[in-house]
C-alpha cells in the first residue's frame, strides 16, 4: 500500500517495498551490461547515424531516471499502516457512485502505479481527475470533475477505508 501524508512521506506495505527495492537492486546491477552496450554501439562507426548507440543512450536514460525515481521514494518510505484518514486521500479504497446511476456503485484503490501491482483492485491515481475531485471529501460528498471528454461528471461518495482494512 501507499499513501503520501502531508510531510512528504510515502507509506508502503512491506510487500510493495520489498517489490521495489528489489527493482532497484535490478536497475543497479545492470547499469555495468547498459554501459557495456553503449560503447559496443560507439565502435560501431559514426554516431550521427548509428540508431543502435541513441537507442542504448535513450534506454540507460529512462534506467538513470528509474533509479532516481525509487530512491528518493524508497528514502521517504514509511513501512507499515498508513495513519487512519478521516477524509480521502492517497491510499485509501473509495466506494462512490455516478449521479446518473444510483443503483451501480464502483470501488477502486485511490493511490500510484506503483501499488497497482499488488491488488487485484482497479487503482486512479490522485492526479487524475476523479481523483482530484474526491481528495479531502467524506461518506455523503456529491463533487462534480470534468472527464477527459469535457463532459462534467457527477459522483457521490458512498465509503471509503484504509487500503487494507
């Protein structure tokens, strides 16, 4: 699970912890065969045209970048429970329901990719727009977003717990 409070942490689930530094320990140790295939793509001639030498740069890129990325979120980690929320946020599994249809309710995690590997539930994140919409409501909230579309939406918050309540 992951939830990021107000100090910048990040709450994790020992599970997606582990999951992650074990990425990273990956990431870490192929840094030496990406190295390696970039200056085996440099012999290979004039690097204005050589696809293979950009590609292998590209790709040791998005790796650096990778790498960074799970540091610094490893570094702020906190593992265990994420603190009980008495409004939505990060980490929390909400039960609403679209005002055009009452009867039909939808549950979905609120939280980062990162966590979408370890449920079997559907995860939006906090920056999409439902999730800006419903972040800091409560059970009973009506909030209206604009979807993707331009069509305004409005959903109703039915429940919402701690991720692995």
């Amino acid at each position: 699970m992951s939830t990021t409070d107000r100090e910048g942490a990040t709450w994790l689930s020992q599970d997606a912890y582990d999951r992650l530094q074990a990425e990273l320990d990956e990431l870490i140790a192929a840094r030496p065969a990406v190295a390696a295939e970039i200056n085996e793509r440099r012999e290979e001639g004039d690097l204005r045209e050589n696809g293979g030498y950009h590609a292998a740069r590209e790709e040791q890129g998005k790796q650096e970048a990778r790498i960074r990325y799970l540091q610094e979120l490893l570094r702020r980690a906190q593992v265990g429970e994420a603190p009980k929320a008495d409004a939505i946020a990060p980490g929390t599994v909400v039960t609403i329901y679209f005002d055009d249809d009452k009867d039909d309710t939808e549950t979905f995690l609120l939280g980062s990719r990162e966590i979408a590997a370890t449920t079997d539930r559907t995860v939006y994140s906090p920056e999409s727009a439902l999730g800006q919409a419903i972040l800091g409501t409560r059970s009973g909230q009506t909030v209206t977003y604009t979807a993707p579309s331009g069509a305004d939406i409005k959903v109703t918050v039915v429940s919402f717990e701690p991720f692995g309540s």
